[in-house]
C-alpha cells in the first residue's frame, strides 16, 4: 500500500511539473511510418508531445468544480 501511495505521489508532481509527455506512438517524432512512407501522427498531430492522463482528469476535475461554484 505504502508503493502504491508513494507512486501516485510521483505521478502527481510529475503530472504538476511536466505535463505534457512524449506521444506513445510515434515516440516523442511526430511522424509514423505506413506502407513505408513517413506522415504526421494522428494521435499528436505531429505537435510530439501527449496531455498526461492524470492531468487531462485534474483538468476536467477543475472546470466541473469551477462550473459548479459560478
């Protein structure tokens, strides 16, 4: 429980310090390969980098708490 605790801990700041991460598909390249031949990535759109899902659910938490207490 203690491990569990104290990755969740680690994945918060780094959610908070860097939350953007390399796209998992094309690896941080911004391009993949199809057929041979090199195009942008759907998933990153080319841009390289991934909103990290903890922060795209911190994100939403704050807009739904902020809608709330309008």
């Amino acid at each position: 429980m203690a491990a569990l605790m104290l990755w969740l801990g680690g994945y918060a700041v780094a959610c908070a310090v860097r939350p953007f991460a390399p796209c998992r598909r094309c690896r941080g390249t911004g391009e993949t390969t199809l057929f041979g031949k090199h195009r942008t990535c759907p998933r990153c759109r080319g841009r390289k980098l991934r909103l990290r899902l903890g922060r795209r659910a911190h994100n939403a938490w704050r807009r739904t708490h902020e809608a709330g207490t309008r």
